[in-house]
C-alpha cells in the first residue's frame, strides 16, 4: 500500500515536470531575454514588457498581441533595423502577429507606437543590444 502510494507520486512528480517542459517551450511569462518568442502586449498606451534584452546578430522573435481598443504599431525610429523592413507590425484591436528582428549594433535600440499621440503618451519601449 505504502509503496503503491510512492509510486503514485513518483508518477504524478514525472507528469507535472513532462508537462512543464512541454508547456514552457521557451516563451515563459515575463521573460524579456532573446532567443526564444517574447511577447509583447500592446494597449492604451503601453507596451508589455518594453524593456528586451538581445545580442547582436541574434534573431528575435516578436509576438504582438494587441489587447487595447486602438490600432497599434511598433516601429524603431533608428535606422539599424535589420530584419524589420517590409514586416507589417501594424495591428488591429484583438489581433496577433509574429515578427522576427536581428540587430547588427549594439546599443539601445527605441521603439514606439507612431500612432498620433500614442508615444507621447508613454507607448515607448527599448531593446538592449548587447555585443
Ligand atoms: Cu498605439
């Protein structure tokens, strides 16, 4: 009885850690670093997280949820933007999209929603690219 309850949990410890590593997949919540999928979530008049840390020449894996009641976009004013151009980052209120970027300089890269008012009203954000 008492070995068949070990059993038991033995199984059940094995199950909740199997699922874990099926579910975690690499996109976990609240994680901002590069190399797996980092969502971001865009609403009135933030983006969450706004703060991502990358590497240079690494990809990273965009996905953009927005959440708000508004049109949003997300677009970097710099000029260092490889891997953006031609990626429609545009999203109607309750729309998904998925964008890869690869940044080839290091440094703090701004983004912000262009639409009118929206940055000025704090809808800004940042990638950190280190070398
Ligand atoms: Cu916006």
């Amino acid at each position: 009885m008492k070995r068949l309850a070990w059993f038991a949990l033995v199984i059940v410890v094995l199950g909740v850690g199997i699922a874990a590593l099926l579910l975690g997949g690499g996109r976990g919540p609240g994680s901002s670093t590069g190399g797996g999928m980092i969502e971001i979530v865009m609403e009135e008049m933030r983006f969450t997280p706004n703060r991502i840390d990358a590497r240079v020449d690494q990809a990273i894996v965009l996905r953009l949820v927005n959440r708000g009641a508004q049109r949003h976009d997300l677009i970097f004013p710099s000029l260092h933007m490889p891997g953006l151009e031609g990626q429609e980052a545009i999203l109607e209120p309750g729309e998904t999209r998925t964008i890869s970027l690869r940044f080839d300089t290091p440094g703090e890269h701004t983004f912000l929603c262009s639409l009118p008012g929206h940055a000025a009203a704090g809808m800004t954000g940042a990638v950190f690219v280190r070398p």
